[in-house]
C-alpha cells in the first residue's frame, strides 16, 4: 500500500555557506511537495570563528576530532548560529521551518564513536535512535524540521554528529510510517565515473557495481560510509535514494540508488 | 471552568551559567508538575564570547545595542549554546526538552523595536504573536519547550528580545487553552520591601500598590515593564502570576502578583 511521502534532505555546510548556493538550495526546497525534513552539515565557519576563539581545529582522516571546547562550538555554530539563519530564511519564505539538533525532544541518540586505530575523537557520536513517534508529530502539526549535525547520549552530553548518517538514520527510521525519498546533496551533479567529465553521470547507481568500484578503490573512501548506509537504507524500507545537486532537489536528476 | 494547568517559567541567563544555581533551578524545574514551558534570558557569556571575537557589547540604558554581529553572537550563544546545553541537561534528567528560539515553527513573532529618544536597539524585537496552537500540539506530544530570548520577524531576521516579555506574551496567548501560572524568577526571594531586608518580602502584591510604588520611585526602573507586562497578563486570563527565587518554583514561595 502507497504511504505519504515524506522526503529527507541532506545539505553540506560548504553550500550553507555560499550565499548564491544557499539560495538556489532553497529555491529548490520550496518547490519539494509534501512533508519534509532537512538535515545540514556544519562548515567552515566552527574552524573560522573556533580560530578567533583560540580553539584549534584537529583533523584526524577528514574527520574533526572533538574535544570538550570544540563540543562548545560546533554547538553554538551548527545548533545555533547555521541552523536558525537557515530557520529564520525559510520562514521568511513561508516554510514553516523548526530548527533542532538530535538532542531536542531526543529525536536522535546516539553513542560515543569507540576508539579506533588509537584515535579518540571525543564528543562524537554514532546514530543508534530516533524518535520517529515525535518527528511524525511535528510533520503532522504542519512543520519542516531543519536538523543540525549534533545528536546526544540522552545523559546530557552533546555529540558532533555527521549530517550524512542522520539523514540515513533518519531516513530508516521513518519508513515505516511514510514512502521515504532520500535526498543527499552535492556540489556535483550525482555519483560520476569521472568528476572531471560532467557527461559520466551514473544516472542508475547499482549496488553490485558499487561493490566493485569499492574492491577496485575507483571510489573515494569519504564516500564509502555514505553509501553503504544509503544502500542500507534502502534494504530497510527507504523508498528512494538519489544523490544530486544541491539545486536538483526538487527535479529527478542525480544518481538514483538500487539495489 | 477549570481547564489543564500549564506552568510558564522564566530563569535568568546569570542563574544558569552558575553550575549550582543552575541544578538547584533543574530540581525545582523537575519537580514542577504537568505541562510546563521554560523561558531563558541570555547572560554573560554573550559578552565574554563577544570580547574574544571583538564583538564589543554596547549597552544603553542596561540593554544591549544589536548590532548585524551581535545578533550573530547570540544567536550562536543563546540558540545554540546556552539553550542546547540546557536541552541536553534536562534530557538527561527524563525531561523531554525541545529546545526552540521564537523563529522556530513561529513560536513567537516580532516587530523591530522602534527608535525612541535617538536610541536604535538594531535587532532587538517586540513579541507581537505566538503561535499557541503549536505550542500546544508540542505539549500534547509530551515535550517540554525550552526557549532562547531571541524571536523573527517572520521577514527572514532574527530578533534579540526580552526574556521576561516573551514569558508574560506566552503565558498570555496560552490562557485561553490552560490555566497558566507565569513564575518570574531572580536570585531575591521576590518583591521586597527592602532588598536588604529577607523579612519584607511581599507575597501578595496588589496592583494599586505596585502604582503606589512606582510612583513614588520605590521600584527599580528596570523592574517596571517586567511587573506592567505581568499584571497586564493577568487582567488577560493568566491565572496566578508569581515572582520567586530561582530554587522555589516548585513551592508557592515569593510573591503572588493580585490585581
């Protein structure tokens, strides 16, 4: 039986940022029809602002390690300052956006990331929960939520969380109640055989080949953990996943998933 | 008729950012039965943030000037730090805490203040609308809604606002669904007669009093628009007002506004 659709919106702190790509992400937004949740990453600003503030950025692979200062920031930058900008945009434009983070109404718990390879990466936390009774609630009430990169312990502890997995986790958690359409953005048009030759679109992105781009390392390790749990997803009930553009939300265009 | 209860409770950012006061407020806050919503004020650690990013706070009159920087400033510091802090803190005491600024889901609606006496606030707004029908939706889905002091204009911008006002403009949107107990908390036991003085706390404060006061110099002038808002609320349903220590909310402890 056909469910609503609900779509789950991922954005990267990168095109927040860029007043042109922010708007023409938010164009793309609005014309999304029916019931919505958006979910964006964090940015350069925490390592700007963290630098004025004397807290040093410390990358271990890409990744932010985060200490009990950066938990600070990224709180105030992603929780704060990026979530209820893009909150306050959006209601200017008469989505009814409500900005929260994982902690809010505890709609995503997660786990601290266990040390690995002798790397601690501190208040960073894996998505184990999601309170899919209370997002349903709020969609229902007329609602878009915007959801920041932190989730909590549910122990008082915020936790640095990446935007990519929310939305998985998200996406998962919401299936059963809708016909879930996951979206994740780019600044690229999808997944390309070849980033430098804009026709090497793979409009139909199968998981046997992914299995063999991954054996063959054709494809790059930051997109590894991303598309196994987008694959995941759709295993688990997801309707749609479609990596695209961040200004191709509202059309087909992009990489569709399929299992 | 006696509708269900709902307690609106504003803290000061001062009491917060002290560790001891702050739990000795979490206790009281828990221990307050049934639907209960949580107003923040913003408090000093704006302006230490502030200084180290040389964001110099300028104040007028006790009130802080927002400029485009300082709006950013709390914006991170109140939405995100000091109200996500407090989110975390009460989920991790079974309280299911949202944590939200006035922009979000439109919870409160501004009007930029307006230039009076040569003095331009910037962005700093007046609450003007609530929306109560979410509110309540929110409460009925068992949430207990912390908000920041900062609210929108509905146009996109952020507004810097004050705590109490937004407490009395909520207790009173909220009168015609509940029967609304507005508590206003300081670090005094509530009005005195002589701050120096424990014994001469007022706990029934009648209106013609306060006039009597007011006229006569007797009251702080910062305190005059908190108490006019306060009483203004219960001439318009609010049901009990009370001023009270910061650790007293759960009892009946301070003073009782009566009109």
């Amino acid at each position: 039986m056909s469910k609503e659709q609900l779509s789950v919106i991922k954005i990267g702190g990168a095109v927040i940022e860029d007043p042109e790509k922010k708007a023409a992400f938010i164009e793309g937004f609005l014309a999304v029809e029916g019931k919505k949740i958006l979910i964006h990453g964090g940015g350069r600003v925490a390592t700007e602002i963290g630098n004025k503030l004397g807290i040093k950025a410390n990358m271990v692979d890409g990744r932010r390690v985060t200490d009990d200062d950066t938990i600070d920031l990224v709180t105030m930058v992603y929780g704060g300052l990026v979530n209820k900008q893009m909150v306050a945009e959006l209601q200017g434009k008469n989505a009814n956006a409500i900005g929260l983070t994982g902690a809010d109404a505890s709609i995503i718990t997660s786990v601290k990331r266990p040390v690995r390879d002798g790397v601690d990466y501190g208040w960073v936390g894996d998505p184990v929960k999601v309170n899919d009774a209370f997002l349903a609630d709020i969609l229902t009430a007329g609602a878009v939520p915007v959801v920041a990169p932190l989730t909590h312990d549910g122990k008082g502890h915020i936790f640095n969380t990446n935007a990519d997995t929310m939305a998985g986790t998200v996406a998962l958690a919401m299936a059963e109640r809708y016909d879930v359409n996951l979206m994740l953005t780019f600044e690229l048009e999808g997944v390309m055989k070849d980033v430098d030759d804009p026709d090497s679109l793979i409009t139909e992105f199968k998981e046997p080949f992914f299995k063999e781009m991954k054996a063959s390392g054709a494809i790059h390790s930051g997109m590894i953990p991303k598309l196994e749990n987008s694959f995941e997803a759709l295993h688990n009930g997801v309707k749609t996943v479609r990596i695209c553009k961040y200004d191709q939300i509202h059309t087909t265009n992009g990489s569709f998933l399929q299992i």
